[in-house]
C-alpha cells in the first residue's frame, strides 16, 4: 500500500509547476523517482527502495521531507506515515494559517449579536466578533496578536478572568485542556513558548501543572458569564471544528432562555 500511494502521488505532480528542468521525453507522466528523491534530499536507491516496499526503517523527519516533496495535504501526510508505521502522533504539527480567511471573517460577524471567536488548538484566537469583546471585557483589537490567547488573557487580565466566575474550578480545566492538547503538539515552539508564558504569569498554573495530571478534552456545555453591569448570563457554548485534528475551533455563545436573551441585547450599552 505504501508504494502503490508514493507512486500514485508522485505521478500526479507536474515537473513544471514545481520549477524542475525538462530533461528529455517523460515516458511516464509525474516526476520521476529521482526528481523525488532530489527534492527531499534522499538517495535516490533509498528512495526507490521505499518506493519498492523494502524495509528501509525511513525516519519522521525524512518521510516529512518526503511528504513535502510529494507536495501531500496534511490528511495525506499522515496517511503517508501510517502506511510507513510511524506514529501519526510523531508528525510535526503542520503550519496552521495565522490569519483569519475572509470567509471566516464573514461568518463571526453574521453570528451577531451572538458572541463568536475562533481559535486554533493552543487556544491562541485567530478571530472574534464585536459581542464576544464585550462579553469577555476586553478589547481584543488593543491586545498584541501573541497575546490574543484565551489561557493567557484569562491568567493576565482581571475583566477576562472575572467573567469567568469560579477559579478554582476554571482554572483546573484550562490546564487540563492545555495538558492533553501539548500532548499531540510535542516540540511544538508555539506550544512550548505558550506553557512557559503561563508559567511565568501565573504561579497557580504551574503548581496545577506540576501537581495534578489531569487532562480534558473540549466539549460543548452550558457556561456562566459574570458582567459587571447585567449579571449572570447562562450560554450554551458549542463548538465547530474546521478539521478533525490540528484545524481552528469556531465558538459560538447562544442564549440558552429568554432572559438570556435580553442581557445579551444589553451588551452594547457597556462598551
């Protein structure tokens, strides 16, 4: 099965379309083996051994450069791994898109005026509408984009937390969450970067880290939110994701009575 499908991908390249020089007549369309092989850095017998079947004992970061020459998706990829029996939990988390499509930015403000946010894995948040800010009390606009991340702005700014309610019963949970997240993210710089910022922000978070091991997974469930002004608000959080593994999150807070619904037609007087 490996080699039919390293076969099958690479004879669906075109050679032009990935800059390769045309060196004669191609009797069989694709790129050849050792096109492959020179775009992933790999010796040409090595590969054609792999592609063969032969048990070659290919490496994760060699069969990444591979899965980039063969221009696979991240579906494709690991995929790719399994037929080779390496751990789909070894692949690099791939690059995920730092910037809100124009699409998606569509869709957060269509969901007005119910609050709306997107988030990648690590919960940092790639958008958001204008009612989630005030929901949340925060600006998001004003905050550096290395610092729109949901753990960090709940351990960093007092509005955010607060509205929270209860941390010692929230506070437990984003660790759990981060936890098993971390998990499929190992080496991650993203993912490393962001645990050690938590740590350095909140005490609570590290003794929580170090002392308990426990680990959550997100689910849709009913949440309670704190304003100042228009009191308790009960929402119904559901969650979209783009992609079953490593794709963006959409949130969406939906009243869950009819009071719910006018707090929330309340919110834009306390901007």
């Amino acid at each position: 099965m490996l080699a039919a499908f390293l076969r099958t991908r690479r004879e669906s390249l075109d050679p032009q379309r990935l800059g390769l020089p045309r060196s004669g007549r191609r009797r069989t369309p694709g790129l050849r083996r050792e096109e492959v092989a020179l775009l992933a850095d790999v010796g040409v017998t090595w590969y054609t051994w792999l592609e063969q079947g032969r048990d070659v004992n290919p490496s994760v970061s060699v069969m990444t450069a591979i899965a980039n020459a063969l221009q696979c998706s991240p579906v494709e990829t690991r995929h790719l791994f399994i037929l080779a029996g390496l751990s789909p939990a070894e692949i690099p988390a791939s690059a995920l898109c730092e910037n809100l499509s124009p699409a998606s930015r569509r869709l957060l403000d269509a969901l007005m005026p119910n609050p709306a946010c997107m988030q990648k894995p690590n919960f940092d948040i790639l958008g958001y509408n204008h009612n989630f800010c005030l929901l949340m009390g925060v600006d998001l606009d004003a905050v550096p984009v290395d610092e729109r991340n949901c753990i960090y702005q709940y351990l960093t700014d007092e509005n955010w937390s607060r509205r929270l309610g209860d941390r010692e019963l929230i506070l437990p949970l984003f660790v759990g969450y981060f936890r098993a997240g971390m998990t499929e993210h190992r080496g991650d710089p993203r993912w490393e970067a962001l645990l050690e910022s938590f740590f350095s922000v909140s005490g609570e978070f590290k003794a929580l880290w170090q002392q308990r091991y426990e680990v959550r997974g997100i689910e849709n469930h009913l949440k309670q939110f704190t304003h100042p002004q228009i009191g308790t608000i009960q929402m119904q959080q559901t969650n979209w994701f783009s992609t079953p593994r490593d794709g963006a999150r959409l949130l969406v807070y939906l009243p869950v009575d009819e009071e719910g619904e006018r707090q929330l037609g309340q919110l834009s007087r306390y901007c």
